[in-house]
C-alpha cells in the first residue's frame, strides 16, 4: 500500500527538481549567505539537508520513470514485432499469388 504513494512522491518530488523554478530557488538559496553572511553556518546546515534528503529521493523517481520508459519500450518493441509479423505473412501470400499467377499465364 505504501509503495504506490512512495513512488508517487518519488516522482512527483523528480518532476518537481527538474524545473527551471527549482533551479532559480536553489539559485536563489545559494546566495543568501552573501545577503546574510553572519547566518552562514545555518544556511549550510539547510542545505546540508536538502541534498540529504533530495539524493535519495531523486534516485526512486528516477528508478520509477526508468521503469516507465522501459515499458512503453517493450510495448513498443512488441506491437512492431506483431507488425512484422503481419508484413512477412502479406509478403509471403503476395510471392506465392505471383507465383501462381505467373504458372497460370505460362
């Protein structure tokens, strides 16, 4: 039960990592020792934290997404592999009617 909300967080907290607006917030957060130098210790704790936290949990979203992708891969690779299928057996019956067809006009 707790593994789908898990993955839902995982992946939500990726998506989520991976904008433009986070990069400008960390931006932002990286450079607030320059405006508050005095809180500096702080600041790194926070940041400290942020990655110890954000590692981890990157890496599931990853792993999740990953799995995703590899899916669609495999439905994909499958259906083409029916189509082939389909392609060579049109083939074939296309040869053998040619076939026929020239025996007969002979």
């Amino acid at each position: 039960m707790s593994r789908p909300f898990n993955e839902r967080v995982a992946v939500a907290a990726t998506r989520g990592f991976g904008t433009m607006w986070a990069c400008y917030a960390l931006t932002a957060f990286s450079l607030l020792p320059l405006a508050f130098p005095d809180q500096q210790a702080q600041l790194l704790y926070w940041s400290n934290c942020v990655q110890l936290v954000a590692l981890p949990l990157l890496m599931v979203g990853q792993q999740v997404l990953g799995r995703a992708a590899e899916r669609r891969a495999t439905e994909t690779h499958d259906a083409v592999l029916a189509e082939l299928a389909l392609l060579r057996e049109a083939h074939d019956q296309i040869a053998q009617l040619t076939t026929t067809t020239s025996k007969e006009g002979a």
